[in-house]
C-alpha cells in the first residue's frame, strides 16, 4: 500500500529553515552557528512546552489558554520574520562577524 503525503506547513518551514538559519553566519562558522541555534531552540522550545501546557491547563482550566500562547508565539515570529535583513549582497566570504548586522 503506497503512502500518503502529509500536506502540511511542516515542510515548507523545515524546506527553507537550513539557509534562513546558516546565511546569517560567516562561511567559517556556518555550520556551527547553524548547529547551535536549531539545537538552542528546540532545547528551549520544547523541553519547556509540555509544561507549560500542564500548567496553562490546570491553572484556566481551558485549552483556549494554549491557543492564546500560540497566536503570541506565532506574532512573535512574524516580526522577527519581518525584521530579518535581506543577505542576498552579502560577502559570505567575508571575515568580520558583523557583516549581516551592519545591514
């Protein structure tokens, strides 16, 4: 029996996430600078949301406390998305760390 796809936003996210993530470092440290956030956040993000989830719960009583949590979440992301500088001229090669930043 063939296997359905999941059409979900799972994969556009996780499609782009490997070169939003690595061109904001310079070429010698990419990788590690790439490493170490996906791994910073997913040990922050989700060691912590099963409890917080338990605790939204039992303290409101309702899942709607979850939703709320998400849609801040979500807006916090699309700001940061928002004010992610444009790398397409960057010198990748370049030596100074601060090169995206000083866009």
């Amino acid at each position: 029996m063939p296997t359905r796809c999941r059409c979900d936003g799972q994969g556009l996210a996780f499609g782009a996430l490997g070169a939003v993530l690595a061109e904001h470092f310079p070429t010698p440290v990419r990788y590690s600078g790439h490493a170490a956030t996906y791994t910073l956040t997913n040990l922050v993000g989700g060691a912590a949301t099963p409890f917080l989830a338990a605790w939204l719960i039992d303290t409101s009583g309702t899942t709607w406390s979850i939703v709320v949590v998400l849609v801040a979440g979500y807006a916090v992301s699309l700001t940061m998305i928002h004010r992610t500088p444009e790398t397409r001229d960057v010198d990748f090669y370049a030596d100074n760390m601060n090169v995206v930043a000083a866009r």
